[in-house]
C-alpha cells in the first residue's frame, strides 16, 4: 500500500514529497485545467441551470411548467440541464406512477444551498443592468467599423 505522499524514485526508492500549502492549494484550484471543480463550476455558472435553480426555489415544478417558467429555454436544453443536475445531485426527479406519468424536479440539500449565492448574482445583474448595458453601447460605438466610402462620397 502506497501513501499518497510517497513516490517512488527512478532508482526504485522511495522517499517523502513535501508539499507547501500553496502548492496543495494550487492542485485543487479552478484554475488549473485538470481540476474537478472546474466540472462543478461549468454546471453551477451555466445559464440553464441558474434559471432552474431559481424556478424550483419555491418547491417542486413538473417539466412543462419549468418551460413556461424560463422563458427561451429549448426543450432539449432543459431536459440536457436537468439531467445534469439531477446526476450532480443538485435536483431530484421524481417520477408518480400514474396515468399519464407525473413527473416533478426538485432541489435536494444541496441545490437549495446553492440558491442564495446565484441570488446574489442575479440582483447584482439587475443592479447593474444600467451600468453594462451603458458600456456596451459605449465599447460598441467606439469599435463600430467606419462605413465604406462610395465614389459619390469623394
């Protein structure tokens, strides 16, 4: 049984690798490319999934009413999404043995956790809404290219 901290040298011994705290952060952090909450953050930044966290925030919604709930969201998309955080453990489905078949997505623990952070996002982006779309129209008509000249304009 080797220990995680152990490695074995190219002469076939083995010796203790001493990490600092900074190196350990760095492994584990977002940033780096082979980091496993990269997988978690791509789902939880998602457009998708902000918006279904917010519809199922006040209890359970079956699939078409989650479509009328958000608006623009394809059917597939929804569905893509859905299973995604049901498999992350973040929504729970529910299938009712009846006839037709009722089916109910729900937050689990850990999605109703997630909730006040993506709040916080989306009443600063009503917050700021003036402010970016003020500098979109700026940075827009600063790049905007120059209109092609004409022979009728020499």
């Amino acid at each position: 049984m080797r220990l995680p901290y152990e490695r074995s040298s190219p002469l076939g011994r083995r010796h203790f690798v001493v990490t600092t705290q900074a190196e350990s952060l760095l492994r584990d952090s977002p940033y780096r490319a082979d980091c496993p909450t990269r997988r978690i953050l791509d789902r939880i930044g998602d457009r998708w999934t902000v918006l279904i966290v917010g519809a199922l925030w006040d209890g359970s919604a079956r699939f078409s009413e989650l479509r009328r709930r958000i608006e623009g969201v394809s059917q597939k998309m929804l569905t893509q999404t859905l299973r995604g955080l049901e498999r992350d453990g973040l929504v729970r489905r529910t299938v009712y043995p009846e006839v037709p078949v009722r089916v109910e997505y729900t937050l689990t623990e850990a999605g109703r956790t997630l909730r006040e952070p993506l709040r916080a996002l989306e009443e600063w982006s009503i917050a700021h809404l003036g402010d970016v779309s003020a500098s979109q129209e700026t940075y827009d008509r600063a790049n905007r290219p120059a209109p092609e000249s004409t022979d009728r304009d020499k």
